[in-house]
C-alpha cells in the first residue's frame, strides 16, 4: 500500500502520542521525528531488502538504511542465520571470542592503515576513544575538527557539528552545539570550514605544536555528502606530518561504504587513526577504532590510555558484522559479475544521470559518491557546511516539501538536507528508475 498523505498513517499518530509520554520528543534519536520536514515518525514495523513497511501498512522504497549500516539490505538471510545461531550459543561472555578476532583481522586486512583495532559499541564511542588516544599519545590537548562534521555526541566535538545537531539545533561558531557542553571542554576544540585547506595551514602554523589532532570526515556525509576537493586531505596529511600531529579519520559512515578501505583508499590518503562503525556491525550498536600499532599500543591493558566496555565485542554484533563483510567483499552480481562496489556504482550513476536535466531546471544541487547520495535545495556549488546551509532548511521549505512528496510517492529519504541517502546491494535497476521518476514528479509539482 502506497502513502497518499500523513493522514493516512493513523496508527503511526497514536503510537508516536503513546511514545511522547515515555520518550523524550517521542523518539531514541532526534532526526527520527520527522519534525523538520513538517511531518511526524514513521513508525517501522519490518524491513526486508529495499523495502521498509509501518506500522499502518505502507511499503517504502528505502534510502535511509538504518543511516548506513544496511548496505546488504535489511534482514539479508546470511546475516539473519549467523545473528540466530550467535543467539543460540549466548548472547554475552564478556571474554574473549575467535569471532571478534576474526573480525578485527578482516578489518585490518580491508582498511590498509589499520594495524591494531579495538571493537567498541557506537561510533560515538570511538570517536571520544580515539581522541583521548590521540591526546595520550601525542600529550597534547588541542583539536582541529570541521564544521559539519558530525562524529556522535562526544562533548569535545559537539562544535558546529552536522547530522541531528545541525538539523535541531542552530550553531555559532564558538558555542557549544549542545546545552549541558561546558564551554571549557570546546576550549580545545578549534572548528574550521571543510576544503579550506589555507585556513587549517594557517592555524598548524600558529599553534601545530599544540595540536594532539586534527578530525575529519574524508567524505562528509553528515552535512549531506560533500566530497573533498583535490588536495585537501593530501594537503591535512602533510600538514600533520609537518607538526607531528595526529590525523583521524572518522569512516563511521564512509567505511566499507564507498570502499572496501573506505574513503582513505577512494582518495589515497594515510590516516594515523581510524574510526568505523554502522557497516561492520551488520546493524547491530557497534563502533571500532584502530590504526598505527606504535600508537594502538598506548591503549589499555597495553598502554596508559584506558578505555573498557563490557559488551565490546559482543558476539552478536560480531556474527552480524562478519556475516555482512564476508557477503558484501565476496558478493557479485549475478548477471555481469561486478562485485558490490561496482554494482552500487551503476545504480548510483543511474540515479545520477536520471535527474541530470532535471537538477539543472529546479535549480537544485545533486553529490553523489558511489552509494551516497544528497539533492541539495540550493543551486550550489556546495564546498562546506555554509554552502549546505544555504538551502532552506525550515518544517515549510524546499527539502521538507521535497521529502513529504517523495514519502508519498512511497519513497523514504532520511528527514533532513544534511544528511546522506544511501543505495544498498537490494535496490534495483527498478528502483532506482522508479526514484527519478518520483523525485521528477515531486520536483514539478513543486
Ligand atoms: C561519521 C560519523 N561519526 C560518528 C557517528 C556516531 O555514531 P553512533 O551514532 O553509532 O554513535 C556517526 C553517526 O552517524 C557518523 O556518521
């Protein structure tokens, strides 16, 4: 059954009234309400493959995906079978496993700076992880992250951060993104504008020597996707070479997404530390943090730098994440005989070249890398997060008028213009034809 209006979605009404008296806004996450694009939760009773259904019956054409993780599609058989039988043999030891092992050895292999990796439970999680490592390691206090970058709620970076924070909450420039964020512990935190590479040079002059690291999404996609232009991590390299400062590149989204080594093999850039998250825990709460083995060593019990967590690498989370490796590395399509990334690029560019005329005529700006993709409301060119902040991005504006005609077209799209829609290995030549043409019919009836 295909949407026709919010109406129609009683069910979902009731439950989201019903779930505002427990939860705070109704909701376990805030972009989940909808509220910004003028309409209220959808309600997910199942998902399988491409399609996600609520609670009142209605089929989408799923591009959120979970945010990321879903890159098999949802309740891939492989992965269901290895989360089962997981289950039957416990749900959590708290000791070591083989599997966890074998998962951090084919993280290792995947992602070429990867020498040591630590499972922990969120990509938030590891992000706050890697910079207390980065901050032990280097004995430094200060960081450089980038406005729209968006790396979970860790205090540190809650600084002009994208995702959710851009979404809900307005952000000056030196104010914290969040209340309850002392402004003390962002007085480390400098915030520059992504692809300004004379802007970052000019700070490692002034303070390198203070820098412990410096932070990155190598291909944001929590502003919407907005890739680097040519240099610019080349040239954040050097500059932490230069000054002997850490680069980290968080890959919570972009890992195993565009690449088997995520964005740094996509754009041939070395980091020190990476995080990774979503994909490489098949959908279940997982995080991981890895890189050089001389700074991995700093890390607890081998190191002075403790972090701990009783159901790290949990081993459904494990079976789950490497039931979704093995079957997205080893997967091929069935007619042509291109492997994942190869066949998530043709849907992509499909889903590009389809709305090419269409883009030009609505004034509209359209990224895509790969399996991510983002329709900008704002003619563009988009470079960083004041570009992405452009567009008007109000419960009335162009984006929340957008998403409400492509939901009831039965397409769902994450519920914000700073975020990153993502194709996975279920969708189709026929979904993706059947999106242009929905997004066409959204975009001309205005
Ligand atoms: C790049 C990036 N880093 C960190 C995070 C935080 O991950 P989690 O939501 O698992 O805490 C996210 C979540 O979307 C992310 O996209």
């Amino acid at each position: 059954m295909t949407l026709k209006e919010d109406s129609q979605r009683p069910l979902s009404r009731e439950l989201y009234r019903r779930a505002k008296q427990q939860l705070p806004g109704g909701v376990n996450s805030p972009v989940r309400t909808f509220a910004t694009v003028g309409s209220y939760p959808i309600i997910a009773e199942s998902a399988k493959g491409a399609l996600l259904r609520d609670v009142d019956g209605h089929d989408y054409l799923d591009y959120i995906g979970s945010w990321g993780p879903m890159i098999l599609g949802h309740a891939d058989e492989e992965v269901v079978a290895a989360v089962q039988q997981a289950v039957s043999r416990g749900v959590s030891f708290g000791l070591a496993t083989q599997a966890e092992c074998e998962l951090a050895e084919l993280l290792i292999e995947s992602v070429a700076s990867l020498e040591r990796v630590r499972l922990v439970n969120s990509g938030t999680e590891a992000t706050m992880s890697a910079l207390r490592l980065a901050r032990g390691f280097t004995k430094r206090n200060k960081l450089i992250k980038f406005a729209g970058c968006y790396h979970g709620h860790v205090d540190a970076l809650l600084v002009q951060a994208g995702s959710g924070v851009a979404t809900h909450h307005t952000s000056s420039k030196r104010a914290p993104s969040s209340a309850g964020v002392p402004e003390s512990v962002i007085e480390e935190t400098l915030v520059l504008p992504f692809n300004d590479l004379e802007a970052v040079s000019q700070q490692m002059q002034q303070q390198g020597d203070k820098i412990a690291a410096i932070i990155v999404e190598p291909l944001p996609g929590n502003m919407g996707v907005v890739p680097p232009i040519e240099g610019f991590l080349k040239g954040l390299r050097d500059l932490c070479d230069r000054h002997e400062s850490l680069l980290i590149f968080d890959e919570v989204m972009s890992g195993f997404r565009v690449a088997r080594g995520g964005a740094q093999q996509l754009y041939g850039v070395r980091a020190d530390l990476t995080t990774l998250g979503k994909i490489i825990g098949g959908g279940l709460p997982v995080g991981a943090y890895g890189g050089r083995a001389d700074i991995m060593d700093h890390v607890s019990p081998r190191g002075d730098v403790y972090q701990a967590g009783t159901l790290s690498g949990n081993p459904v989370t494990v079976a789950a994440g490497l039931a979704t490796l093995r079957k997205l590395l080893g997967w091929r399509d069935p007619q042509s005989g291109v492997d994942a990334y190869g066949y998530l690029e043709r849907l992509g560019k499909q889903l590009e070249q389809g709305l090419q005329p269409l883009i030009k005529e609505s004034g509209c700006c359209f990224h895509r890398v790969g399996s991510m993709f983002t329709l900008f409301f704002t003619p563009g060119p988009v470079h960083n997060f004041t570009d992405v902040a452009q567009a008007d991005h109000s419960a009335n504006g162009a984006f929340a008028r957008f998403h409400r005609g492509m939901l009831a077209n039965g397409i769902l799209l994450p519920p914000s213009g700073f975020e990153a829609a993502f194709i996975s290995l279920a969708h189709t030549e026929e979904s993706i034809a059947k999106t242009v043409a929905a997004i066409s019919s959204t975009l001309r009836d205005g």
